[in-house]
C-alpha cells in the first residue's frame, strides 16, 4: 500500500544527516552518471567550497541518485531538471528497484528540503513524473520531421568508404537481408517494414507508437517529449540510448546501456571503438549511422554467432533529434527470442 507523505522534521533532520554521509551518484544533462567528487572537478572547484549536489541540482538541472539504508534517495528541482537526467535517472532506479524511494526537492528561498517518502516504486516514480508535468520546465512538444525524410549528415566515413552493407530501407514496405561471415563468426540481418512488426515484438510496436505520437509536422522528437516512465515501464531493461553526435559512428557512445540483452558486457558511457572488434560492433557501426543519417525508424530480425555465443533478436531503433532535425541520439530496443525464420534448418 502506497504511504507518500512529507515526513515529520524528526525524519527530515536524520535524512539530512544520512545524507551529510552518502555521496551516490549525480546524472547529468548528457544522461551520464558522475561521483560528486567527479563532477566538482569538472565544474573546477573544491567540495569544500561549495554544495556540488545542490548547485548541480538546482542550478544544473542534473539529478542526485543516492542509498540510504533499504531506500534510494532521488533530489531533483522540478523547475530546472534537465529530462535526459530525470531519464537516465528513473533507468537506475528501475535497475535498482528499491523497497522504498524518497524525493526530495529544493526548499523556498533557502529553506529546508522537502521530503516525501513511498513504500511503493511505481508510485514514487508517478510522484516524480507528476512533478515534472505540473512545473512545464520546457517539456513542449518540439516539431518533429517525417519518417520518409532524410537528414544531411555528410557521408559515411570511417576510413573514407560508405558500409559494406547498403541493404534497402525497409520503412516504406522493402525489406533487406544482408549475411556475414568473420572466421567461425556468424551475422544474419533481415529488414522489415515498421509495420509489419509482430505479436512476438508487441512492446516495439508501443514505443514505435508513442515516437509516433511525439512527432510534430515533419520534424523528429526528442527524448524530453518521450514520457520517460512509460517507455521504462515498457522496454523493462531492454533498451539503450546511444549519443550520435560524433561525425565518425565509431565515436557514437553509449550513455544507457539496458541490463536485459543478449550481449555480454557493460558498455555504458563507451563508445563503438571501445566494444570487442568483431560482427557486432562492424554491424552497429553500419546501421546506427543508417539511422542517424536517414532519421528513420529500423525494425530488424538480427540472428549471429559470434565467438561462440548465439546472438537472436528483433531490433528497433528510434532516431531522436533535440532540434527536430539532426539525430543526435537512438533509442536502442532489444527483444531477444528465437527467429525461426532466420535459424538454419
């Protein structure tokens, strides 16, 4: 049973005093998780001389995710988070799935923080998107662009040459298939139109429909229109968000990386550079760019072997676009099961 309330000061002076001793970790505006300690030094000053939580909280619109004990403190501003923070945050506290989750928010012109304390993860986390929705904090609806349409980008050019692999796009009704081999590796990738997405692949089909849906004109969404609860709700650890601002796609960097898939690793806050060479890594690197140049969603049927592991899933990228036109992030999902049609008889 859900028990949100403010607690009384008794309990606010000894989450105070938990805190004086928790550092946690602080999410930043590029969804990256930083030590306190880590982020005075990038800001250039000395914890000693300044609140770091609290500047990066309220100042920042960064998000502070902390222990305490069998609950998970989280201290946001709702007037200034940035939501790609408040995003990577709700991801670690689903990751961690706290019994209790406490909010705490800025006080009034210097007064003390307020506190509100849940025995019920999703209804803290419906407290926290509440918040967000009452404040506004520029979560408009930025027009978007068409699927159909394509994006200057500049060519590929890794090495001053396009990928190996240009199978047809698939989102107007074509379908690609292209096969690799590597030694004993393995690669099988076949293309499908967006709407031919199946019963297997259900939850792809519900945040295809909810990028649909945060779409404006022709121009694309960005990751602050998605409803960040929902789609956590929904992709349940199965989904990655990989920062494609870098010309080169081998400097595409992962800055969530879903707990729930079927490759081995933790490749948060890495770049494609940094990932085993390999069919994997030459296969993202050919269709994370495709997505990112062309900003049009990729349904895929991905079956491989590759040193010795069985690799099988669909696949859905979403591109993301802060200004509505050049892609700067993909919304990676991943839903691992068997691909009959793909699997050697």
């Amino acid at each position: 049973m859900l028990t949100g309330r403010a607690p009384a000061l008794w309990e606010d002076q000894q989450l105070g005093a938990l805190e004086s001793r928790i550092e946690g970790v602080i999410f930043d505006g590029s969804g990256e998780a930083l030590p306190p300690a880590h982020l005075a030094r990038r800001l250039g000053c000395q914890l000693s001389n300044i609140d770091v939580v609290a500047y990066a909280v309220g100042t920042l619109g960064f998000v502070h995710v902390a222990p305490i004990r069998d609950a998970l403190l989280v201290k946001f501003d709702p007037s200034t988070v940035d939501h790609l923070a408040a995003f990577a945050a709700f991801y670690e506290i689903v990751g961690k799935a706290p019994e209790r989750l406490v909010l705490a928010y800025p006080g009034k012109a210097g007064g003390p923080e307020q506190y509100e304390i849940f025995n019920s993860l999703i209804s803290g986390l419906k407290r926290v998107e509440a918040a967000l929705n009452r404040t506004g904090n520029d979560i408009g609806r930025p027009a978007r662009r068409s699927e159909n349409s394509s994006i200057d980008r500049g060519p590929f050019q890794p090495g001053k040459s396009a990928p190996n692999v240009k199978p047809p796009t698939a989102n107007s009704g074509t379908c690609g298939f292209a096969v690799k081999a590597q030694g004993s590796d393995y690669s099988q990738r076949l293309w499908k139109p967006l709407d031919a997405i199946t019963v297997e692949d259900q939850w792809l089909g519900q945040l295809l429909h909810i990028w649909r849906n945060a779409r404006q004109g022709s121009r694309l969404p960005a990751s602050e229109s998605l409803d960040p609860l929902e789609a956590l709700n929904i992709a349940r650890g199965r989904a990655h968000i990989v920062d494609t601002r870098d010309s080169d796609p081998m400097g595409y960097r992962f800055r969530l990386w879903g707990t729930v898939n079927p490759y081995r690793g933790e490749y948060k806050n890495q770049t494609l550079a940094q990932m085993p060479a390999g069919l994997m890594r030459e296969d993202a690197v050919e269709d994370y760019w495709e997505a990112a140049a062309s900003g049009v969603p990729t349904y895929q049927l991905i079956h491989r072997t590759e040193k010795n592991q069985l690799l099988s899933y669909a696949r859905l990228l979403l591109p993301l676009a802060t200004d509505g036109q050049r892609v700067d992030q993909l919304l990676v999902l991943i839903n691992e099961r068997r691909l009959p049609e793909l699997e050697t008889p």
